[in-house]
C-alpha cells in the first residue's frame, strides 16, 4: 500500500463525517512517523483539531493503516 507524505486523505469507509488523516515523516525528531487524523467536530489537541499516532517505522506504518481498515482517498 502506498502511503504519501504530507498529503492529506479522505477516510471513504469511516463513520466520522469529513473524516480526514495525514502522514508526516518525524524522523529528524522522533525517528518515526506521525499520523494525523481529525473529521468535523473532533476536538484533539494539533491543528484542524487533530489527533496523533506514532509509529516507528514504514512497517508499522503499513501495518498501522492495515489495522485501521481504512479506505484512504488521496489526493492525484
């Protein structure tokens, strides 16, 4: 599966209106990667009110959305 950084993905199968996610590349800092997601009327703690997941690398970063079952939409 590929997975783009910095682009920003519409969630097509999640039940959270306008649910939205995007993959940051954090290894300058952390090593890893960070995951943003939000939809309309969440209320995290990042910008666009987002919530965030670490994972350590492209591996689990594949597994991350795996296991999330999500059908992302990106951007052409």
């Amino acid at each position: 599966m590929s997975i783009p950084l910095e682009a920003t993905g519409s969630i097509a199968n999640s039940d959270k209106p306008s649910h939205k996610v995007k993959v940051s590349d954090d290894s300058a800092n952390t090593g890893g990667f960070l995951i943003y997601e939000w939809w309309d009327g969440s209320d995290g703690p990042n910008g666009n009110f987002a919530f965030d997941h670490w994972v350590p690398d492209e591996a689990a970063l594949q597994s991350y959305f795996q296991e999330a079952g999500w059908r992302v939409l990106w951007p052409a």
